[in-house]
C-alpha cells in the first residue's frame, strides 16, 4: 500500500506502507474529497509507480488498491476521457498514464470538474463584512488549487528501492513514512 512522506523541497513522497487507509482518513481530516476522487488519486499514483510504464489492468489497481473493481473501472474510463490516463485493450491491456507531468488538481479536475468555490452567505451579514469574508475564503480556495497544481505525481514515487539518488539530499522521512500530523508546519514550502 502507499504512505506520503513530507520533505522540505517536495510536499510529498509516497512509499510502501500496509496502513494507507489510516492515512486516507488522516488526509481527509486536511481535505474533504469523495470517494471517486479519493480512488482516482489512489489509482493515478499506483499507475506512477510503474517505472516502466507498461499497462496495468483495472483489476490490478483494484485489488492492490483495495478499491471496488467496478468503480474503479468508471473513474478510469473517465480519466481516460480527461486525458489523464490512456487505455490498451487485450491481453496485456490496462491504463498508464499519457504524460508526467499530471497533477493532483488535473485528476481532481477530471472527476470533480474545474474547481472554483462559491459561498453564499445571503443576508444577516453587512454587506461589508460579507464581501470581505468572499474576499478571504476566495484567496484561500486559489492558493489551495495553486497547490494542488504544483504537486506533480512524478514528485509523490520514490525512485526504485534503494536508489534515492534523485531525492533532494534535505528530505525527512523519505524512509519512514512521516505522518503530516507529526510535522511541523515550518517544514513545509511557502507558496505564494
């Protein structure tokens, strides 16, 4: 299964790790995403990790997942149609993915649709306060999908085992799997 791993030059790592689903429930404490969003970034990641790029078969991702086969088969199809993933048909057929340089946001985006956030507060508020709340939570939710657009899933696999070459020489945790919740935030990147 796989964990994230926190570093100072990258957000996160994934590596191997038998409790991913605590971990899902501990990022989805951060961020709330659906079940379909959550099984798409699940599957994208697996599709990263094969370092040789050759198609890996839904029931595969499935059963290595832990995800319904059936499901997972839809959000596939539907990554395909976004662009995300391709698709081979036949004996050696399966999904991979149609380029590097994906995002957490691309994937979200092909499930979810563009992610813009309205909130109406209607009345009860000044008209003031209420334009500077939208204001604030506005600049929230683009600096959300700023981040989200930054991490690549090339950035989030951990090069073959034992071969840490191209991680950044100041990594933490690369090797055991930090919890976010055990970081402080000073050792995660500024964005702007």
């Amino acid at each position: 299964m796989l964990t994230r791993a926190v570093t100072r030059s990258c957000p996160l790592y994934w590596v191997d790790d038998s409790e991913f689903d605590r971990e899902a429930r501990t990022l989805d404490s951060v961020m709330k995403f659906s079940r379909t969003v959550t099984y798409a970034l699940k599957a994208t990641l697996q599709l990263a990790q094969s370092h040789d790029r050759a198609p890996i078969p839904c029931s595969r991702l499935a059963a290595q997942g832990n995800m319904p086969e059936r499901f997972l088969l839809q959000i596939l199809r539907s990554l395909v149609t976004q662009g995300i993933l391709s698709s081979t048909r036949g004996v050696d057929g399966g999904y991979a993915l149609m380029r590097d340089d994906i995002s957490v946001l691309d994937v979200i985006e092909a499930i979810e649709g563009p992610q813009t956030h309205q909130l109406v507060l209607g009345e009860g508020l000044p008209r003031e306060s209420r334009q500077k709340l939208t204001s604030a939570l506005e600049d929230v939710a683009e600096t959300a999908r700023k981040q989200l657009k930054s991490i690549k899933f090339a950035q989030l696999v951990l090069p073959r085992s034992g071969d840490h070459s191209s991680l950044p020489s100041d990594a933490v945790g690369c090797d055991r799997g930090v919890e976010l919740s055990q970081l402080d935030h000073a050792a995660l990147p500024e964005t702007k």
